[in-house]
C-alpha cells in the first residue's frame, strides 16, 4: 500500500541580530530554546557575539545569572548536527567569533543561527556540583549583542613580545657595559700580578712602612711535568755515583712486563680514579658538572610535565576544532587564533607573548658567563665573594623553561595542563634563595639541591592526593616547617644542624642555640624580623587550610614569594647592621625596579585575570575580559612581559650583590 505523508514547515521563532546593537532582553527557560539569526552583510565575514546574564551598562545580574546554558553556533538552512556546530557552556557570559567561510560550519555563507538552551541541571557548568532540585522550572534572562571584528595585520600579535625582548636586551647590554666589563679593567690595571699576594698583604696590614717578608710556607699540587722531572732527577742521581740504576731499571721493567697482563684490569681501575681525580681538580669540569646537575632536575620535570601533557593538547586541540569550545580555557573576548600546520592555535597571541622569558634567559646567562669571567682572577687572588656561577646559570635555564613551559600551556590552557605552567616558578623562586645563602656561605653541600628537593615534595601532595583538604594540610603544614627551619639555619649563622631530624631530636640543644643568639643585641632585629615572617607563613598556611586558593600553584608561588622577601630582607639587613656593609647604588636602583615591575606584574595578573583552569570551563569563562588596547594586547600578556621583566631584574640585582666587597678578602665575606 502507498503511504502517503504531509510535511507542513514552518520557521523556527528567532529574534535578528543586528551589528552594534544589543537585542531585547528575552527568557529563557529548560522547556524550549531561544534562537537569533544573523545574516551577513556584503562588506563583512566575522564577527563577534556575546551572550550575557549582565543587563545594561550597569552590568547587572539578571535572573538566572548562575543557572547552566548552552550556546551553539548552527547554519541558517538546517539547524542539525550534521551540519556542524560550534557549542560552548556558560552561566553568566558566553562569547564566540563566527567566520564567514569556517569550513568547520556547512552552509553559513549567507547567515548563522545562534541557539541558546538552558540545561536540566548544572553539571556541565560547576567545577563542584550543587544540589539541583529536579522538576522545577528553570528560566535565565540574557542579552545578546554582536559586532564587527576588525582585520589584524599579518604577525601583529609579535609587536609586544618584540618589543619587549629589545627592552631586555637593552636592560642586559646596559648591565654589561657599566659594571661587568669595568671588572675586567679592574684587573687588567691592578698594580700586582696574582703571585704577589704576600706582598699586597703586607702593604696592607703596615701601612706606610715599607713591606717586611717574611718566609711562608705553601703546599701546592706539582704538576705532572715537575712530578716527572723531578723522579728523573731522583733517578739519575744514583747513576752518576755507581752506574747501577740502569740494570735495576732493566730488572723492574721484566718483572713489570711479567704480570703486566694480570694487573692490566687493575691498571685500567687506577687510570680511571686518576682521571676522576684530576677532573676534580679542573675548575671548568666541576663547574659544568654542577650546572648539569642543576638544570637536570629542572629538565626531568619538564619533559615529564610534557610528556603528560602531550597527549592531552592534541585531544583538546582536535575537539576545539571540532566545535567544543569547552576543551580549552581561553580568554575568548581577546584572543587571536591562527592555524599552524593541521592544527588552529585558539589564541596565538598567548602563546608568543612568552618570547620575553627566552630573551631574559639568554640575556642572564650572557651576563653570568661574563662575570664569571671577570671574578675569576679575582677571586684567585683572595678577593671578593666567592660566587658558585653554576646556580646562576642554572637560573637562566629555569627561566628559559618557564618560557617554554608558559608556551606549551597557552596552546590548550585546560586543568590537565596548567600544572605545566606554574612549576618552573616555584623553582626559580627557590634557587634566588640558594644563590643569596651560598653567596656568604663558605659549603652549602648540605642544601645544594634543596630548592628542586622541595618541589619534588610539593609535586608529589598535589599529583597522589590531588585538591583534598588533607594535600592542603600536608603543604600548609610543609611550608611552615620549611620556613621555620629556614629561620633557624639563618638566625644561627649554621651553628645548628641542618638534619630537620636531628634539629627535632636535639630541640633543646637547638633552643639554647637560639637563645644564646637572642641574647646578643645585634641579633635583636633578627629575631623580630623572623618572628614576623613565620606568623606570615603561618597566616597564608591557613588561609590554604580553610580553602582559600583554588589552586595549588598559586599558592606555592605567593608562599616562595614570602620566603624570598624574607631572606632578602634578612641579607641586607646583615649587610647594613651586622656588618657594616655598603650597597651600591645600582644595585639599590635593580632592587626598586624589580619590586615595581613584580607589583605591576601581580596587578595585571590578578586585576585582569581572565581565565583560571581550575574551574570549570563556564566559570572560568565569566571572567574573559577585553583586549586593553580593544584589539590584541591581553592582560595576561603584558603579565608574560612584566613577569619576564621582573625576573631579568631581580637576577641582575643579585649577580651584582655584593660588588662593594670586590677589594674584601673572600674569607672575610662568609656570614
């Protein structure tokens, strides 16, 4: 039989969008969706469009700010599935830039449809869930509005991070030119070479009187060639009285030769202990041996962070092109995709703006290799502190990763790789305290690798326990340990054991220790300055305990930044009280400036933050903001640049330290 069917179409209601203007207010509820189209005028292929709870200028909540929506990009002819679609979720903003010829859509060419449709329950919009109450109505009140996204030049999201690099760049040729390279005249117009120290030392210590040698006694290594001549001489010196040294040289040579293949794995042992040996002696050899050992750890954490990483952006990169806007976490208000190879970056602009760090780095190791250079006949000589360069060049690399780290972050920021992006801070933080301890320290083996030690701990609470409250406890509790510990190690000038169970062990050894040093009036301020500290520590430890961070890495960050501003505070206050010392005035200057550009920093990093991976993606979308120059210089980019700004700054300021003490003998300079 012939079945006969009837299809009666009709338009789905919409409302007409129009450019630059804001639609009616409408509501919206769970029981049917609202849709807007927007046809395409001649003279224009993308725009913009915002969805919003916020009514008028005002910015005010409308009904249903917080309840759980989707908004979808859909083609005009056919609004299904088959046609592609482009979705995201959102509760109080929703925001999507539409292409005329986005082959992700089929059949936009002359308009699209925007269809909002408030969700059952919230689920797909909380990072935690709330209780939601089932069969009750559910309506939302939103405006929409679109506009007309102006062309960008080609590559003009490079200017910034440019710009910005020249700027470093300038800062370090500056820095060399003023006061590393002053240090190689230094020397080269000393009026003694390096083998007259007894004499300088005399000088000094007589004043006006002529110099008084007297006979000292130095133990130096021979070399092998004085080694080797003088057992020549040895041996020739029997020859000329008998003769008879020939034939027992003959005779030892056989009875060598004899069981020289016995002793040949023997031999091979001692060759290579006295390889060893000798590398251990060679300045160069130990010196890029420490700054592997340095940069290793930084390095493994890294590729680890990486590798975990990898697999997740090119899954959250194929379904952000696929149409789910969900997959990464971007400030859609100001971002600047652009396709590279098979793959469309959602914000590129993100992504360079972090050339400034692997500007900083190179930057900072150029200066760092040259004053090693500079201090080195220096400090034969007996003269000024006694640098490890190995951490400061450690330092350039950790700030080289956090550039790449920031970078591969920024390509997909989602929760699965944002841990990649605040690790090499912490780090970094950590080894400026290293760099300001073993500056005045004469060993620092017991705390050599101490700052990557901690993170490794921190890494370790936060990836087997995850966000619960009991991680938050055990790195509260960490951090006021460490920074306790930390204070008595620095108010003790390393009179107490650095064994933390020893130091437990032996509390009361430790006590005394403290009070002996309490007791001396130099020590006074000392002790009010770690007092003080320690009930900040203790103060942000708890706000970490009651929930007040929504992330693990902020946290760190802000707690390390603490300890570092304590420390500081506690060697320029040894240098001026204790010890009488002078700061010179450039480093005065670094020292303001790097504190002004990490209050800038922190200000456009909290003010105009305009995301944040540990929420969900709806929430974290009601925080996207607008370009502050309303086309492609994002708060969170002038952050990369004033963050690596910061950095070059605060490394500069403590490679030049302590260049008031290059006339102070070394070990006159230990704490």
């Amino acid at each position: 039989s012939n079945l006969k069917v009837t299809v009666h179409t009709t338009y789905a209601q919409h409302i007409d969008l129009v450019v630059g203007a804001k639609a009616a207010l409408a509501t919206v509820d769970n029981s049917e969706t609202q849709v807007f189209r927007y046809t395409w005028p001649a003279d224009i292929d993308t725009v913009d469009i915002l969805v919003s709870s916020y009514i008028g200028e005002k910015r005010v909540l409308g009904k249903g700010a917080d309840v759980c929506a989707r908004m979808s990009i859909r083609s005009g002819a056919c609004p299904i599935d088959a046609m592609g679609a482009m979705e995201l979720t959102f509760t109080r903003k929703g925001f999507m830039t539409v292409h005329k010829w986005d082959k992700r859509l089929k059949n936009i060419e002359y308009g699209f449809l925007v269809v909002i449709e408030v969700m059952d329950d919230d689920y797909e919009c909380r990072a935690v869930q709330p209780k939601t109450e089932s069969g009750t109505s559910r309506d939302k009140t939103i405006q929409t509005s679109i506009r007309v996204r102006a062309p960008l030049l080609p590559y003009v999201f490079l200017v910034l991070p440019i710009m910005c690099s020249i700027f470093l760049f300038c800062v370090a040729g500056l820095t060399y030119f003023l006061f590393i390279l002053p240090l190689y005249q230094l020397q080269s117009s000393a009026k003694y070479d390096d083998n007259d120290s007894a004499i300088v030392d005399l000088n000094e210590n007589c004043g006006d009187t002529a110099p008084i040698l007297r006979p000292r006694l130095v133990i130096s290594p021979l070399s092998d060639e004085q080694e080797t001549s003088e057992q020549e001489d040895e041996e020739e010196t029997p020859a000329n009285d008998g003769g008879y040294a020939t034939d027992v040289d003959e005779a030892l040579k056989a009875i060598a030769g004899g069981v020289l293949g016995a002793s040949a794995f023997t031999g091979s042992i001692n060759g290579i202990t006295e390889i060893l040996q000798k590398a251990q002696k060679n300045e160069l050899i130990v010196n890029l041996t420490q700054t592997i050992g340095h940069c290793s750890i930084p390095l493994l954490v890294f590729l680890n962070s990486l590798d975990s990483a990898y697999d997740d952006i090119k899954l959250s990169l194929r379904k952000y092109m696929d149409g789910d806007k969900d997959s990464c976490f971007i400030n859609s208000m100001c971002a600047v995709p652009q396709s590279i190879g098979a793959y469309m970056i959602p914000d590129i602009s993100s992504v360079t703006s972090n050339l400034p760090y692997i500007t900083c780095a190179i930057s900072f190791y150029f200066l760092a290799w040259n004053k090693a250079l500079a201090m080195k006949p220096i400090n034969a000589r007996g003269r000024g502190v006694k640098h490890d360069f190995a951490i400061f060049y450690a330092i350039a690399f950790i700030t080289g990763l956090i550039g790449l780290a920031s970078a591969v972050y920024h390509v997909c920021p989602n929760q699965t790789t944002a841990r990649i992006d605040m690790y090499f801070i912490e780090i970094l933080l950590g080894y400026y305290s290293l760099k300001l301890y073993q500056s005045r320290v004469a060993d620092i083996r017991a705390v050599y690798y101490a700052p990557a030690i901690v993170i490794c701990v921190l890494s370790l609470i936060e990836r087997v326990m995850g966000d619960s409250a009991v991680s938050w406890q055990l790195i509260a509790g960490f951090h006021i340990c460490f920074t306790f510990w930390v204070s008595v190690q620095l108010f003790t000038m390393g009179k107490v054991t650095m064994n933390p169970y020893a130091m437990f062990k032996n509390r009361n050894s430790v006590m005394k220790k403290i009070n002996e040093c309490r007791k001396k009036a130099a020590y006074k301020y000392q002790m009010r300055g770690f007092f003080l500290g320690n009930c900040a520590t203790i103060a942000l430890a708890l706000t970490g305990i009651f929930g007040f961070w929504s992330e693990h890495a902020l946290y760190n960050v802000v707690a390390l930044s603490i300890d570092i501003v304590i420390y500081l505070a506690y060697y320029f206050g040894t240098k001026f009280y204790l010890r009488k010392e002078k700061v010179s005035l450039h480093v005065l200057v670094f020292l303001a400036s790097s504190i002004l550009a990490w209050m800038l920093s922190f200000i456009f990093f909290f003010t105009y933050k305009s995301s944040n991976s540990a929420l969900s993606p709806a929430e974290s979308r009601c925080l996207n903001k607008g370009c502050i120059d309303d086309r492609i210089i994002g708060g969170h980019d002038l952050w990369h640049s004033l963050s690596a700004t910061s950095i070059l700054l605060t490394s500069i300021m403590i490679l030049l330290i302590d260049d008031d003490l290059i006339d102070t003998k070394t070990e006159d300079t230990y704490f």
